[in-house]
C-alpha cells in the first residue's frame, strides 16, 4: 500500500481580500514524482511555499506522518528560483549552503556535484548557461540527503538539451535514489514524460489530480483511412470496406488540461 508522504487538507492561503489557494485538499505519495500544473498566478509557487513553511495558511499539513513540520520540512530539499554567487564557482557555492544548512560532511558535495554532472565544472557561476544553473540548484537542493525534493520549474528558459538532462535527472533520483519529487513545469508535453501523477490547479483550486494510466485510458479517438468515405460512414464492416491505415490517438496532458480549465493549446502558464 502506497505511504502518503505529503497530505494537505483545506490548504487556504489569502493575501489581503484575494484567496490565492482555495481548500486544496492533496495526498502525495512517496516515491512518486509528482507533477503540479496551472497558469501563472493559479497558485503553484504559493502551494510550495506552504510546504516549506515559507507562508502562512489556513487548513492542516503532515510531512512525512507528522503534524511535526519542522521535523518533516528537515526531510525536504527544494529549488525555488536560485540564490547563487556570480563570482563564485559551483563547488564555492555548494560550501557556503552546505555550512548555511549546518552540514557536517564536506564529502556531500562530491557526490552532488558528480550526480548532476557538475563534478568537472570550471569558472564562476556567472558564465554557466542556464542548464548548468539549473543543476547546481538542484544539487544545492540535494545536499542534506532529503527524502522530497521541490522544483519550481526546473526547465525554465532551458533548450531541449537542457530540458532532457533535467528529465533524465529527475528520473535517476526518483529511480535509483528513492527520491520523492514534486515539480512544477510551464511545459506540458515535457512534464507528461517525467511525472507519474498530474494536479492540475486552476485559479487557486486543486481542480483534478490524475494518474499516467488516467491518460491512457482516455483514448481520444480512433482514425481510419479506408477507401470509400461514404460507405465506410454507412456500414463499414457491412459494406465491406477495407481499412487502409488504423491510428489510435492518446490524449495528451495538454489536452486534458485544457479541457479541464479552458483555454487553448501552448504552454500552460
């Protein structure tokens, strides 16, 4: 039977007369890579925040069983935007957080570094491209051996190189560390092939949470190529009409998003 490793139950959180979430009630796994969906402003940063004990809010959160959240906020490493030193290398950076955090083992930052693939990084963190960035945040977010990693868009401003080696990253510390990961993602076709669950949130509301085995279940339609439209319309198999070419369509995450929240095909925002 799956651990519920995160659970939240009528998470409110308002600034001023504006609600920002809505009695977010949401059960998260362990071992899950979860992926949480919504536009701009829909509530996303504000749910990690709530999390991470970074803002205030209505309702009741456990981490890891507990209703001790400082305990279970120990238990997290998280990349929420980034906060690093330009003039300062990958390996300097990773120090200054590792004594920040109260870290005893200097060794973490080996193993994070090569992980991420950063081990032989050279040069300040100025001129790393964005896809190094990314990286080191997610290493600076390893450090301590969390047993839930947050990411708040990982992939943003990334090439698609760049967006493979996260995905392929986020894989292998799910996979081969047991890592639960819960990360945010503006690209849905990209987040489709990472995550194993979807919640997708809609102007402060968790409006559905579904499963990779929900999208393949929902077979959009099934397109046929014949030769004689109008009597395959009337009675194919009757008629006798011989299927050329058969292709069954799965429906996309996008898809599925925005026909749950309206709008039109992009990139959720």
């Amino acid at each position: 039977m799956s651990e519920t490793i995160i659970s939240m139950q009528g998470i409110t959180k308002s600034y001023g007369k504006h609600q920002v979430l809505h009695d977010v009630n949401l059960d998260i796994q362990k071992g899950d890579i979860f992926g949480l969906i919504g536009r701009n402003g829909a509530g996303k940063t504000t749910l990690f925040k709530v999390i991470l004990g970074l803002s205030d809010y209505k309702g009741k959160l456990t981490i890891a069983g507990s209703g001790n959240l400082s305990a279970g906020r120990r238990k997290i490493g998280f990349l929420v935007g980034s906060n690093f030193f330009g003039s300062m290398t990958a390996r300097e950076n990773l120090e200054y957080y590792r004594v920040m955090k109260g870290l005893k083992e200097k060794r973490e930052i080996d193993l994070v570094l090569k992980i991420v693939g950063l081990d032989k990084a050279k040069g300040p963190y100025s001129r790393f491209s964005m896809g190094m960035k990314q990286r080191l945040g997610i290493a600076n977010a390893m450090l301590g051996g969390p047993e839930i990693l947050i990411l708040d868009e990982p992939t943003n401003g990334l090439d698609p190189q760049g967006i493979a080696d996260v995905r392929a990253l986020i894989q292998r510390l799910n996979e081969e560390f047991g890592m639960t990961v819960i990360v945010s993602s503006h690209i849905l076709g990209e987040l489709q092939n990472t995550a194993h669950k979807f919640g997708i949130i809609n102007e402060g509301t968790l409006a559905r949470v579904i499963t990779q085995e929900d999208l393949i279940s929902q077979q959009r339609a099934v397109r046929l190529r014949v030769d004689d439209v109008d009597r395959a319309k009337a009675a194919l198999a009757a008629a006798g009409v011989q299927v050329l070419d058969e292709v069954t369509e799965q429906r996309s995450l996008e898809d599925f998003y925005f026909s749950l929240v309206g709008g039109k095909g992009g990139n959720a925002q």
